[in-house]
C-alpha cells in the first residue's frame, strides 16, 4: 500500500510493568495494513516484533501476531477479520484507515467499518486498543474534521484504550522513513514502538486486570 506522505503533522514506567507481568503469555494480535505489516522490512523489524521484543525486556510476557496486510483499508480489514483474529486472542491492535483516507473515501465508511470491527471483537470479549490516524489537510477542513473525529468518537463509545496518532514522531522526517518518503524504515518503527509504548502498557494492565 503506498500511505499517504501529506498527513498533518501532527508514562508507564518500568518498574510498575515488571511488577504486573502477567503469570500466562497475553496473546496479542496487530491488525493493520503496511504500517503494520512491516512494507518492505524484515519480519524481525515490523511493529508487531519490535513491540513484542520492547514489552518482553520490561518484564511483560506477551506474543503479538502479525496481522498486517499491505493496502487494507477498514473495509476490508472487517472482510478477514474472523481469521485474522483467532480465538484464543487476547487483545487487538486494531490500526486502519489511513488507505480509507489516501483514497477519498467517504468518512462515513470508514467508520461504520472500524465500529464493526469493534462491536464483533467486543462480542467475542476481545478488547481493543485503538491506534489512530489523522487525514491530510489537503483533503479539506470538512473531510479533516470528519476523518479525525472517528478515533476518538469509537474510543469514547466503547471505552477503549486509544492512542491518538500511530505516525506521531516520525511523519514528514526523513530520517525515519523509506526512500520513498511514505512508509516507516528500522528507526521509524523503532520511534513508533517508544511512543506507543505506555499505552500499550495501560492496555495490557487492564487486560490482566479484567475478569476471566
């Protein structure tokens, strides 16, 4: 998938994590496009293992599946996501739509699909953390205000854990992107996984803190 280069710009410590890592593995899956996916990276340097290996080495035991898929956008994310999401998870990821908004599509859609998804991940008590996105301000201030809202509105409605902006600290620089100025390089998913990180922490906390 090619994500867009014009997006607008836009703590947990460890101890504490050491101290609730959780007695079984939480088996957690990333679900996403290529941001997720790891275009053109070794597996080894995609955001789901850069993220498993940073909870591993601060006490947490968490496996994170790979469930990325190059140009998905939410609709079609909610096309596989039956299995993509096995039983047995126990927890998503959930990190789509910036093709939705590469591609003009109307925010209206890309919201009822990412409330799908939810409302069939929550009815399979599986819960959700919500990366958002943000839509480039060359599509408008009607188009932004709609697109930008959908995050934040689904986090609201059903109390989930959200992280505002999945790109935060590396959009637009060079330095943490391919060549081709669209995708994360090593260091780029790297700044990602330090900047997603406590979130993911308070999500695995209220994870092990929920009922089973």
């Amino acid at each position: 998938m090619a994500v867009f280069a014009a997006l607008a710009a836009g703590s947990l410590m460890t101890g504490a994590s050491i101290g609730h890592a959780a007695s079984r593995p939480l088996n957690l899956v990333a679900f996403g496009d290529s941001l997720t996916a790891g275009y053109r990276l070794p597996s080894a340097a995609a955001f789901p293992s850069v993220l498993e290996r940073e909870l591993k080495a601060r006490g947490r035991t968490v496996s994170i599946a790979n469930a990325g898929v190059s140009g998905d956008t939410s609709t079609g994310g909610l096309d596989r996501l039956d299995w993509s999401v096995p039983d047995g998870t126990d927890g998503v990821i959930l990190e789509l739509g910036a093709n939705d908004m590469l591609r003009g599509t109307d925010p209206a859609v890309t919201r009822k699909a990412l409330d799908t998804i939810i409302s069939r991940l929550k009815a399979r008590n599986i819960p959700v953390l919500l990366a958002g996105m943000k839509a480039s301000t060359n599509l408008g201030p009607d188009y932004v205000a709609r697109f930008d809202a959908i995050y934040p509105d689904l986090a609201s409605r059903y109390g989930l854990v959200l992280y505002p902006f999945f790109l935060q600290g590396i959009l637009g620089d060079r330095r943490f992107n391919l060549e081709d100025g669209l995708h994360p390089n090593v260091k780029g998913v790297e700044t990602i996984v330090a900047g997603i990180l406590p979130t993911v922490e308070t999500f695995l906390d209220r994870l092990a803190a929920a009922p089973k």
